[in-house]
C-alpha cells in the first residue's frame, strides 16, 4: 500500500528521518539528565544531610525465576537501612507496585526492614507507586512532602531528580550500590527511553500518576 503512495527513495528517506529524530532525543534527553543533578547526589553516609523522610523507590525482589534476590532491591534495601542506622533519615516510605503485577513490592521490603530491626512505626507504605513518576508525585501530593531523600541506583535517581525539581520538591538522592551494565543491560538500555519517556510526561504531556487517591500527610 505504502509503495503505491510514496517511492521507495521516500519511503527510505522518512524511515530515515524518524530514525535520527529518535536518536537525537534519546541522546538530548539523557544528557539533560546527566547534567541535571550531579550536586544532588550522594555516596558518602557521612557527607549526606539528614531529610525527615527517605522515598525508597520500589523493585521487584525477586529476579524472573521468583526465587533468586535481585541485587537492585537487595543493594536498595542496604541502602535504606544505612541511612535510617546512622540517622539521616527518621521515616521511611516505600513507593512500590502493590500487587498489580502479582508481587508487592512494599511489602517486601517493609518485611525485610522489620527483620533487621526497624520498628514498623517508621515505615509508610504507598502502594500505587507503579513507576517512578507516580511515585515521586505522589510523595509530594499524598504525603505532603516537599523535601526528602530518594534512595535507588544512580542511574535511576538521576530521573526522579529531574520529576522532584519539576514539582518544586527539595530532594537529594542517595546511590545505592549498582551491579553494572555488563549484568544488567536491558536495565540499562531501558532507562534510556525511560528518559525520553520522562520529558514527554513533564514538558508536553503534563501526565499525572494513576491514583490521587486521599491525602495522607507525614508528620
């Protein structure tokens, strides 16, 4: 059909297009993130500020086999613990995948807190953070947060920067441990489009999380 209504030099002159079209924003948008948030972003236990409250962005616990851990949620899940251990965070909010995709992402990780000796007092759940731009809205328009401190991998913190300084949040981001991308390169490949994904919902789709559901605000 296309043949009949364009050449084939035009037909590879439009493919050709888009191609580069979609490149060029793959590469602007992820270097906009890279350049964003490098003074936000801590490594150091020792050098990071205290925040009242800790968004620990939710994963799977588990790898596809259901049984073996998977090393962002275990490196996430130290994280966490080390911040709230040496006092540089005093609540704790994981924002996770509820139970839509037949895991609970919250409930895993408040389980592991309550075994390593976190009282269950501190944690807050939010379970309808099912991917980062819910969860980092959510924080500020359900828990009335305006400053905290978000805990995942690098790669991934630099995103949720972005999404907070869009919504006026004060955040700070604390790196959990990676694995790197030679283990993990379809992560890695995704956060990618995750990025142009993320400038389409801030800038020109204006996209809002799935539930606003009522306010909880942390004290």
């Amino acid at each position: 059909m296309f043949s009949k209504l364009f050449s084939k030099k035009t037909i590879i002159l439009l493919c050709t297009f888009v191609f580069l079209i979609t490149i060029s924003a793959i590469v602007f948008c992820n270097n906009k993130v890279e350049q964003f948030s490098n003074d936000k972003l801590y490594n150091d236990i020792n050098k990071i500020p205290h925040n009242h409250v800790g968004l620990l962005l939710g994963t799977c616990k588990t790898l596809k086999d259901r049984i073996t851990i998977n090393p962002f949620w275990q490196h996430r899940l130290e994280a966490t613990y080390l911040l709230w251990k040496h006092k540089k965070i005093d609540i704790i909010l994981i924002s996770g995948d509820g139970g839509w995709h037949g895991y609970n992402e919250p409930e895993d990780f408040r389980k592991a807190f309550l075994k390593l000796g976190v009282p269950d007092s501190v944690i807050v759940i939010d379970a309808a953070g099912f991917r980062t731009h819910d969860s980092v809205i959510r924080a500020l328009k359900i828990f009335g947060l305006k400053k905290f401190t978000i805990i995942s991998q690098l790669f991934h913190n630099k995103r949720a920067l972005v999404i907070a300084n869009k919504y006026n949040i004060d955040a700070i981001g604390f790196n959990a441990n990676d694995i790197g991308r030679k283990h993990a390169w379809f992560n890695y490949f995704r956060e990618k489009l995750a990025r142009v994904k993320l400038f389409l919902d801030l800038y020109i789709l204006n996209t809002q999380p799935h539930l606003l559901d009522d306010t909880r605000f942390i004290n």
